[in-house]
C-alpha cells in the first residue's frame, strides 16, 4: 500500500454500525419506569411486556440522530409504543414522542382509534399507513429513524410515515406534545398491560 492511500484510510472516519440495544440475557442498559405487575421480563432471548406486566422500560443512553430496528410480535388487541427523544420523568407520548405499536385490526379498537393512533403512528400527531401489519402471532419488522426534524417509519420494508415535525402547525397539537421540539432523549418500550414479544433490537447513530 503506498504511503497516500495509507493516509487516506486513516483520515476516513469509520462507518457508525448497528449496536445491539439487548443482550438476549438480561435488562442491562435499560432502567425501568413506573413499574407495572412484573414489569418487562426476558425469555428465550426476547423482551417481553407480559400481560399483568408493563411499565416504560428506557435505554439508559440518550440518542438525537439514529436508526432504530427491532422486530416485535402481537396477541390480539396488544398494544404498546416506542417512545424516541423521550425524558424519563412524565408521560413519553408526549413529553417526548410515541411511535404507536397496537393490533388496530382488533375487534375492541373497530371504530374506537382516530387516523393518529393507528399502529406505526407518531402517536396523536402524524398518521401511519394501515394494512402492512402482519397477522397477530407473527413477527414483524420495524425500523425507525430520526434524523433531525424528520421521523420516518418503515414497517415490514414498507414507508408508512414519512414526517416532517416542522410541518406540524397545529397550535392545539403543539401544545399538547412539547416533546416534539426535544432533539435527544431515551429510546423506550411503553407497556400497556398487554404481551408484546421484542427481539433483534438495535441502533446506529446518524
């Protein structure tokens, strides 16, 4: 290798990869907040927000720019969220933000959810595309990434947000969810007494 390519690898900053956010093994790097029955448990390499359990459980880390992926698996009427930018003191949803993760097709939400509250929705602000849930009990994959004023959501290789939170005028909304102005904050899983199964999570900062 000549003396210059040599410079130049050594002057090209190395690419961010993916981290794993869990072990398979046990909680570390998470904390806990607002316990619910159990909490969150880990089985067969998942976390788990079992049904008498929940809680919002955060990475202890703070993120700004990243791409989260993780794969998550439903019962029926489960829901539950992930909350991005989020403090750890008040509620998530809107001190920081929510992306909706709920099996809207259940017979209990027919005709109960407004466009916002949709699976995959930034929830109560930006409206998700429906109809790429996969059936309840199998797994889906979801990717989230936040890169300055702009949340994206894919879900099962699909765009089903694509937000500009500087397009968020509504003064009510604003209002409400002052999170949407935060530029950093914890990643977390938002129980709602209900099981959801998580696995394969991950982040690379942008």
């Amino acid at each position: 290798m000549t003396r210059c390519a040599l410079l130049a690898l050594l002057v090209i900053p190395a690419l961010a990869q993916d981290v794993e956010l869990f072990n398979g093994k046990n909680l570390d790097g998470w904390i806990l907040v607002g316990k619910v029955g159990p909490g969150y448990v880990v089985e067969n390499g998942m976390i788990v927000c079992p049904a008498d359990g929940g809680g919002n459980l955060f990475t202890t880390q703070e993120y700004a720019n990243f791409v989260l992926r993780f794969e998550f698996k439903l019962e029926e009427a489960a829901n539950n969220g992930i909350g991005i930018r989020a403090p750890l003191e008040g509620d998530a949803a809107y001190r920081g933000m929510e992306i909706q993760i709920l099996d809207h097709d259940a017979p209990v939400y027919r005709g109960k959810l407004r466009p916002a509250q949709v699976h995959g929705s930034i929830y109560d602000v930006v409206a998700a595309k429906t109809g790429l849930l996969k059936p309840v009990g199998q797994w889906n994959a979801e990717e989230i990434v936040a890169s300055g004023r702009r949340i994206t959501v894919r879900l099962n290789g699909t765009v089903i947000v694509d937000a500009n939170l500087d397009d968020v005028k509504d003064p009510e909304v604003l209002k409400r969810h002052p999170g949407l102005q935060r530029a950093s904050g914890h990643i977390g899983l938002l129980g709602h007494d209900s099981r959801v199964e998580f696995r394969n999570l991950r982040v690379k900062v942008l």
